[in-house]
C-alpha cells in the first residue's frame, strides 16, 4: 500500500508542478497574442479558423444584444467579450489540461487586466457542459454562450 501511496505522490506532485510551470509560462505572453493564434487553428475545412467562428459568434451576439435592449456599456463589454472569448485555448494550460476551458480563460483574463463581467462571460460561455448543466448567470455569459452554440449549430448545418 505504501508503494501506491508512494506512486501517486509522485503523479500528482509531477502534474502540479506543469501546472504551474503553464500557468508562469502562459503570463509572459498577453490576450492579443493567444488570440492570434486562433488564426492559424481551423474550426471547419469550410469554415475557416476557430477566430473566424468568433467573428460570426460575436456578429450574432451583437444582434441578440439589440434585440435584449443591451446598454451600450453592455455592448462595449460583450464586443470585448466576443473579441477574445477563445484566447485560452492557445494557452499552454488548456492545451494540457483541456477540462480548464473556460476556467483559465477568466482566471487569465482578470490578470490581464480584463473586466470581471467580461472574464466572467468568457467562462460562461462554455455553459451548459452537459444536459442539465450549470447555466450562464450573467446575462453577457447568456448571449455569449447562445451566440457561439447557435454559429456552430448553423454553420454546421450548412456545410456538406
């Protein structure tokens, strides 16, 4: 039993320890340079990169936002929110730890400077995980989340 016990001290102090070396390695960088780098990652052969999806998605929240009667502080922070909603995917912490989606991205966001509500949405916008998942609270979280499902859902649809 002590061999075991001994076995997994060793896994988990090795995992935390990459852990924290992604998480020292991915603040170097700022938002502006993981964004890039959805650029050159494709969504859909048809479809082009995971950026461009966040250009659709963010159009699409826009236009829900309207129709919600979104203030324009609200519009502010959700553009900002749609412009950088999938940065931490090129980060080296989800990139190893993909369950981290989402998680990173407002842990990161808020570091680097980002509004609450804003690395709040960006969290949310994962939202439900599953059937019967935990739901966006916020209401940027909401749109977010519904604009990036309904691009997928639809875009998909479209290509053959």
């Amino acid at each position: 039993m002590d061999n075991v016990i001994a076995g997994n001290e060793k896994v988990l102090v090795a995992r935390l320890e990459d852990a924290l070396f992604f998480y020292q390695e991915d603040q170097k960088h700022d938002i502006d340079y993981y964004n890039e780098k959805l650029t050159r990652v494709s969504f859909h052969a048809k479809l082009g990169s995971v950026y461009d999806h966040t250009l659709r998605a963010t159009v699409i929240a826009r236009l829900i936002a309207n129709d919600l009667n979104f203030d324009d502080g609200q519009q502010a922070l959700l553009e900002r929110a749609g412009a950088i909603y999938k940065f931490d995917l090129m980060t080296g912490m989800v990139g190893e730890f993909d369950e981290l989606q989402g998680i990173m991205g407002e842990k990161y966001a808020l570091i680097f400077g980002e509004t609450p509500e804003v690395a709040q949405a960006i969290r949310e916008h994962y939202m439900p995980i599953s059937a019967g998942g935990a739901l966006p609270e916020s209401d940027l979280g909401k749109v977010l989340a519904l604009a990036d499902k309904l691009d997928t859902i639809c875009h998909s649809l479209l290509v053959k």
